[in-house]
C-alpha cells in the first residue's frame, strides 16, 4: 500500500507550510487516535485562491468551478496542519469532512463545491479517504473566502 506522503508526490503535490491561525485557535489537535483540524481557507503563499461568495453564473461572484479548486486547497491545508503534528503518514483514515461555503442568494450546490475536497481526500488516501460530510451554505466566513474545510481523521 502507497503512504500518503508518497501518493501526494506521485500526484505532484507538495504539502505547503501551515497555515498560521488568524486568532486564538491551533491548526490542528489530537485527542486519542483522531486528530481535528481547525477551519481552512484556501490559503495557498499567503493568499487566498478566490474571494467571494459562490454562485453558478453570477458576474462578480466566485464561479462553481474556482470553489471546487478552492476546497482542494482547503484539504490540502488541513493536511498540512495534520503533518505539522502527527505527520501525514500517521494517517489511517479520513473521518469526516466538514465544509462551508460563502453562498450567494439561491445558491445550493454546497455539496459540489466540497466535491473539490473529498475527491482530493480520495486520492490521496483511497479507500481510506472515503469519509461521512456535511456541507454547509453560510453568509460570510472570514477574510472572504468562499470555502472553509475542516478534517477529523484517525491516526
């Protein structure tokens, strides 16, 4: 069976730094054999991938497509908040996903913007990334970003 940290190098992905806590809170946390991941943005060199809330085809708005990419950034923080802790090879499985979008007005197709994540997730750890989800549509989340993703796995 591939590790984790391998398969990210045959994806050609790099785990990035993480992403320092914008306020009272750590990156991650574990408590027995699972570990939480605090919120994620789609932080990627310090800046966000998109700003916006999502819409299908509203002009000024983030398009579904740049959400999807922006809740891949997502996960690929929380992992590196894992990493930073545990390592990413400490990984046994993707527990579950939690993820928020910045919708606009009508807007109800969360849960393919978080597809973005999970088919990540999947990648990265196959059978293993299979995993329950909630997907939720929210007026704002900080900084403006139209995605936030939370992790728990179990290491």
């Amino acid at each position: 069976m591939t590790t984790p940290s391998a398969r990210l190098a045959e994806l050609g992905v790099t785990l990035p730094e993480v992403v320092p806590p914008l306020a009272a809170y750590v990156p991650a946390t574990q408590v027995g054999d699972f570990v939480y991941t605090s919120g994620q943005l789609p932080l990627r060199d310090g800046e966000l991938t998109a700003v916006g809330k999502v819409s299908e085809n509203a002009e000024g708005l983030v398009h579904v497509d740049d959400a999807v990419f922006a809740a891949r950034q997502c996960a690929l923080n929380a992992l590196a908040a894992i990493h930073g802790l545990v390592g990413i090879d400490a990984v046994k499985r993707i527990v579950k996903v939690t993820g928020y979008v910045a919708s606009a007005p009508g807007f109800s197709d969360q849960a393919v913007v978080l597809n973005g994540a999970s088919l990540f997730l999947g990648e990265v750890f196959g059978e293993a990334g299979t995993h329950v989800r909630s997907a939720v549509g929210v007026a704002e989340l900080p900084l403006g970003a139209p995605v936030e993703v939370e992790l728990t796995v179990q290491v």
